[in-house]
C-alpha cells in the first residue's frame, strides 16, 4: 500500500486523516455483493484504474449507502465531489481514489453490539443487567409475531422497525452467552456462515443440481450426513421445534418427508384424503373422535396448502386479517345505525358483511 499516496488524498480534500479509517485496494470490491467494511467508518478505495471497476465498486456500495451520499473522487492532486449514484463518468488511472465518508454514527452491527453490550455492563440498564436467555424468551416470541404482522401486512416501515427489535433479541442473548462465555457473536456468525457454505455446494462448489427440488433434496441428505457424523440418534422430524405453531410445525413435517420420497404421486390423491376426512368428521359419534378427525383433516389441508405451493401459516394469518376487516365494518356499520351487533339479526349483519366484501375489504 502507498502510503504517499494515501497522505496526498487528504491534502488534497484539504482535510485531517480520520482517527478510523478503513484503507482498501479497489480490486478488492471486484467480486463481492456488500461492502466489506463498517459503513460508520470512513473508508478509502485506492486504483480505481477503469470506469468497469468504478460502476462494479458504486454497485457494491449501494447496497449499504444511499445513492445521495456525497464520496470524492481523487486523481493526481485533484478531487471531484460527487453523489454515489453518478459514480463511473470521467477518466480513471491507477492513481485514481474514492473516499467514502462516513455513513454516520450507529449504522455498522459493530456500534450495534456495543450499545447493546453498554445496556448489560455495569453502568449500564438495570432492567437489562438482570435478565437472562429464560426470561427473554416471551420477548423474542413477541417480537417475532409483531415481525410476522409487519411483513403480513407488506409494511416495508414496520418490518424495517420490527426487524430491528428482533435484531436486538438476537444481539442481547448473544452478549449473555458470552458474559457466561457459553458462546460468542463471532461463534453464532461463524457457525451460521460455515452451515450456509457447506449446504449450498452448488453454489460455493462443483456440485451440480436441478432447480429447486434438486436443492431441497440434496438439502437433507447434508443434513442426514451430519446427524451421522455428530452420531445423533435424531430422525428426520426430530429437528423441527416443538413450539412451532401447528400448521407451520405440519408444513415442515410434510416437506422433510417429502424430500426423502415419502408424498403423495399427484394432488389427486390429497383431495381425495379431503374428502375421506371430511367424512369420517360426519360419522365421528363423540367429542374426542371429532377433534382427532379434525386435527387429521387440517393436517392433510395444510399437505394440500404444500403441493399448491401455498403456505398454510400465512394462508390462515390472512384469512384471519380479512375477517378482521370485514368485522369491523360490521361493527361500524352497527354504530352508524346507533344499535348494538346484539340486536341485530344474522341477516342485517350479513348485508353489511356483504359491503365489506364489494369494497374489497
């Protein structure tokens, strides 16, 4: 690295060397998907030699920083100010550097971590001090639900706010785990990173596979060697959490099964398990035959939801949202007329119930 060449890009932006400072080739940028550094910190780009490696570099960039975000472009004593978005117009040589400033306090997991470590340490948060992975279990829970409403709704503000308060679940239990040195970020990073390589060997290896069935069934045969070699005494279902809610817990058993042959040849015979189902339901003669011949009829919906591709979970969730709705309306419509739903009869009700349909809610 030139060193001269790194002390002339700030005389000429006419500005100190920052206390931090991440110092990059450009090359190094060539063939990633996301900036490889800190966007909190400043960051110095050096031979940005051809407009090709300009365009490539802005791209990788976007992916973090906006495309307002003001960089300079440095070449031979002279520097540009520009928007990341203009990027890869004028000339490039090796001498040619970009200088990204910072994105701002708070924005790279690092600065995450360590305000989420502060809350724990002893001039910390005493709320957060005293709890540990059992007593935030609820709150996990609660905020995974209160993702899954966000993305439900397809409310890119309310995910972007939800996503963050599991983010900070995540983070937290992994900042206990290391207090009690049980485990560490890094480790949960490198555990998932090692996991996704090696599961996607068509991806990151040689191996070749065809479409998303050969995928899924080359999936669980990694999964099946690895049980082996852990010598777990586990079977295929064994893995799926019992706390899962019981349409989505159905949907996995169904899928594991599948990849390994275990399924139906064609749909035909799923909506002839409907129909067998709801017809032991008719001759069921008491309450616990009635439940079991429910349950067996949601789990053969929730295969037909499968092979429909069509996931049961999120079917029924909105389901669930439009009948919300339309209640509602329902409930307002009563008020409007200043009577109760009480009084109403099924029939009024329906009339409403039947607006709330044609306005599409």
């Amino acid at each position: 690295m030139d060193f001269k060449l790194v002390s002339s890009v700030f005389e000429t932006l006419r500005i100190a060397p920052p206390p931090k400072l991440t110092l990059l080739e450009a090359q190094t940028l060539s063939s990633v998907h996301v900036p490889p550094f800190p966007p909190d910190i400043p960051a110095l780009l050096t031979g940005v030699n051809s407009r090709e490696l300009a365009l490539q570099i802005k791209k990788v960039l976007l992916a973090v920083y906006p495309k307002e975000h003001e960089v300079f472009v440095v070449d031979g004593g002279k520097k540009k100010d520009e928007r990341l978005g203009e990027i890869g117009v004028g000339d490039f040589s090796e001498l040619t550097c970009l200088y990204i400033p910072s994105l701002g306090e708070g924005t790279s997991f690092e600065s995450f971590a360590e305000i989420v470590a502060h809350l724990r340490a002893p001039d910390g948060c005493p709320w957060d001090k005293e709890q540990t992975h059992q007593t935030l279990r609820t709150h996990l829970l609660e905020e995974a639900y209160e993702t899954l409403t966000a993305m439900d709704e397809n409310d890119s503000a309310g995910m972007r706010e939800e996503f963050g308060d599991l983010l900070l679940q995540i983070v937290l239990n992994s900042q206990i785990g290391s207090e009690t040195d049980s485990f560490s970020m890094t480790q949960i990073i490198k555990g998932i990173y090692d996991k996704i390589v090696r599961r996607h060997p068509h991806v990151f290896g040689d191996v070749k596979l065809e479409g998303v069935d050969g995928v899924l069934q080359n999936w669980e045969k990694l999964k099946e060697k690895e049980r082996g070699e852990k010598k777990e005494d586990k079977g295929l279902l064994d893995g799926v959490p019992a706390a899962l809610p019981a349409l989505t817990q159905a949907l996995e058993y169904q899928d594991r099964a599948a990849r390994v042959g275990f399924d139906w040849p064609e749909v035909e015979g799923v909506l002839d398990k409907v129909r067998e189902e709801i017809e032991e339901i008719k001759q069921a003669q008491n309450l616990d035959e009635v439940t079991a011949e429910l349950g067996d009829l949601f789990f053969v919906l929730v295969n037909l939801a499968r092979w429909r591709k069509v996931d049961a979970e999120s079917a029924l969730r909105g389901t669930n949202i439009k009948f919300k709705k339309r209640f509602g309306y329902v409930e307002q419509g009563a008020k409007k007329q200043g009577r109760n739903l009480s009084d109403m009869t099924l029939e009024e009700m329906d009339i409403l119930w039947n607006e709330a349909k044609k306005l599409g809610l």
